[in-house]
C-alpha cells in the first residue's frame, strides 16, 4: 500500500512550533503574508531576516513530538512505500527520523544564494549578511518558498500522490496551494483520503475519513493501527 502524508504547521504546534493562522498566528502583528513574499523581502529585508532568523534561532529549543516519531515508525513499516511531504520549514520530521521526505516549502537551516543558486546548510543569523561559502557574494537568503515562488519537487510530490492509495492530510489548514490540492488530486485516482487535524477543515473535497484532535494523539493511534492491520 502506497502511501503519501502531507503535514503542515499543526504536526508542530505541540512542539512549540506557531501555526500561521490559528489565535498565536503573528509575529510582532505581521501576518504570514506580509513577510513571507519576494516583495516583503525586497521592500524590508532587515524585517524578513529578523523573522526567519529568529524561528531558525527558536528551532534551538523544539524537539520533535510523538506525531514526528509515528510518522518515523511508519516509515520503518513501508519503506518507499511512503513518502511524507512537508509544507513545515522547521527540521523535526527529520530529527525524529523520517527519511523519505520533501520539505516543499523549504527549510530553515538552508540558506540559498541568489547570486549562484547554491543551497548550503545554514544554522546561523542572516541578518549581518555572510557571505555565500560557494560563490562569496553576501546574497543569502533563508530557503523558504514565498508565496508567489515554486515549492520544491512538485513533480515528485504529484507523482506520488497520483499513484497512493491512501492520502493523510495532518495539522493543515489548506489555505495554501499547491499543497491544498493534493487531497481532490488523491481522490481523483481513485485513493483513499483521510485528515487529521484539530480541528477539521472544509477544504475543496470532502476527505473519505476525518479524525479530529491533537496530532500527538490522533497519528500515533492512526499509525499503529495501520500496522496492526498489516500484521494481522
Ligand atoms: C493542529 C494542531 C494540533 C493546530 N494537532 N492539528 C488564488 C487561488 C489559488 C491559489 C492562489 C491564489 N492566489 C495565489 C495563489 C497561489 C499561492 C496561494 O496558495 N495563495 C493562497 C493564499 C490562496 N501559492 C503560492 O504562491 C505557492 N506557489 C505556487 O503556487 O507556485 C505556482 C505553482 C503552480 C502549479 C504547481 C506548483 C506551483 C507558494 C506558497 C508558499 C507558502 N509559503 C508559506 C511560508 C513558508 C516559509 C515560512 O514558513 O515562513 O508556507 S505560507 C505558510 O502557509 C507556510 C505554510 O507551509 C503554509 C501552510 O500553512 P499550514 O501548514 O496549513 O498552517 P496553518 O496555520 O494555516 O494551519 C494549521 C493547521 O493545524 C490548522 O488547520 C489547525 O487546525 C491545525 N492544528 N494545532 C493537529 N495540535
């Protein structure tokens, strides 16, 4: 069996980790949209760099909840049977031991150089503008997809999610594309489609099954179940 889980913010919310638009969802009263765009970033970059710089700082005292190692424990029940895709920039996922996984929206603890491309591990401040260790030109900025930019390995993310059988939805509010798509593309290929959340969302297709509550709860239950299912 095939599966594809797609996370977002509310896996890390029990973490310590701020959703974008639940109560706490501002930072310093900017909402997600107004610092998470090239333009935000062009028009205030000291702004842009402080906020990601101080989530890279906080990801220093976040640790990965029972939600990040179930998901761990499945991969070790599927192997490439199952692909995990984040829209979460924060490195929990694979602090807790996911390997097969694609950080779509990018990660805090990479920079990328816009003069030459390059992508290089990165877990300090921004801000002072350090050079680049490929090229040596001060033009990095955090490696996170703003909105109007392309999320990374969309072929790959479509791919695996044309060809599931089971699609899991976990802590997203699908708000934001193409990530909130993925669910109607599951279900047009005849997968199964579950969601996970707090709270359960109206998205633009109605998933086959909904779970609601805390997804250090609500995974682990689902995750053991599908292995005891597949054991006996
Ligand atoms: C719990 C919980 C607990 C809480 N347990 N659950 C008009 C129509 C359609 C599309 C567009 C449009 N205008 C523009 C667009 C495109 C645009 C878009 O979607 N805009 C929308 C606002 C409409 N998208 C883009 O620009 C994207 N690029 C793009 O489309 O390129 C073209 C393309 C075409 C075709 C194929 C491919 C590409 C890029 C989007 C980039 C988004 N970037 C951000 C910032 C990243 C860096 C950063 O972190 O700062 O990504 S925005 C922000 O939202 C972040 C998140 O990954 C993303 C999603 O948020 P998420 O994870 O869903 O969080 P929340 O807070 O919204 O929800 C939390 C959920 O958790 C809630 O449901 C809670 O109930 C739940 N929860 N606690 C379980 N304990």
């Amino acid at each position: 069996m095939r599966v594809v889980v797609l996370t977002g913010a509310g896996i890390s919310a029990e973490s310590g980790v701020p959703t974008f638009r639940d109560a706490n969802g501002l930072w310093e009263g900017h909402r997600v949209e107004d610092v998470a765009t090239p333009e935000a970033f062009e028009r205030d970059p000291v702004l842009v760099q402080r906020f990601y710089d101080a989530r890279r700082r906080a990801l220093a005292s976040v640790d990965p909840n029972p939600a990040h190692r179930a998901l761990a424990r499945l991969e070790a029940e599927l192997g490439d049977d199952l692909l995990v895709v984040t829209q979460n920039v924060d490195d929990l996922h694979g602090r807790a031991g996911t390997t097969r996984l694609v950080h779509m929206h990018g990660e805090l603890r990479r920079a990328l150089c816009t003069a030459c491309a390059a992508r290089p591990a990165w877990h300090d401040d921004l801000i002072d503008g350090p050079p680049c260790p490929a090229c040596g030109e001060r033009a990095l900025r955090p490696d996170v997809v703003w909105f109007g930019e392309m999320p990374y390995e969309t072929d790959r993310i479509e791919r695996a999610v044309a060809t599931c059988d089971l699609f899991v939805s976990v802590g997203t509010s699908g708000a934001v594309y193409p990530a909130a798509g993925y669910a109607a593309l599951a279900a047009a290929v005849g997968a199964r489609t579950l969601e996970l959340n707090l709270v359960p969302t109206m998205g633009i297709v109605a998933f086959d099954e909904v779970r609601a509550g805390p997804a250090s709860v609500v995974v682990p239950r689902w995750v053991d179940e599908l292995r005891r299912s597949r054991a006996g």
